[in-house]
C-alpha cells in the first residue's frame, strides 16, 4: 500500500504523519515529517503487509499534524 499527500494550498504547509493503521496492522510513516511545496506531492515509502482473506474494503486512519494541529481521516479503500 502506498500512501501520496498532494497539495492545494498556495503556500508552503509543514507536514507530520502522526498514525496510519489499519487492518494490515499499525504502519511506521517514512518520511515522518516533510513540506509540501505548493501543488506539491509527497509519497510515503510502500507498506507492506500481508492478510490471509480477499479485502473488498479496507479502512486507513491516517493521522497528520499540520500548523500544530492534529486531524484524522478514514479512508475507504476499495480494489
């Protein structure tokens, strides 16, 4: 699984990846932290898991901390 952040803002934004989870199991982020330059992507280093049975939805948590502040997403991932 791989996880890529694009930016929309006109500026300059700090990231920290603070959490991904998931079924798949609890996943260190690299990098932790980067700034993505505007309209900027930044692509997290491949996640690799293995799951005994066919996922026909799995949830992501992904957890960043942007301008001191947290915020957590779920996203749901379909093959």
């Amino acid at each position: 699984m791989t996880v890529r952040f694009r930016s929309q803002s006109g500026e300059p934004i700090a990231v920290g990846v603070v959490e991904v989870k998931s079924a798949l199991g609890n996943f260190v982020p690299v990098p932790e932290s980067f700034t993505l330059q505007p309209g900027g992507v930044q692509v997290l280093e491949p996640m690799r898991s293995a799951y005994p049975a066919a996922i026909d939805e799995l949830e992501l948590l992904v957890s960043l901390r942007v301008r001191g502040k947290d915020e957590t997403q779920i996203l749901h991932l379909r093959p």
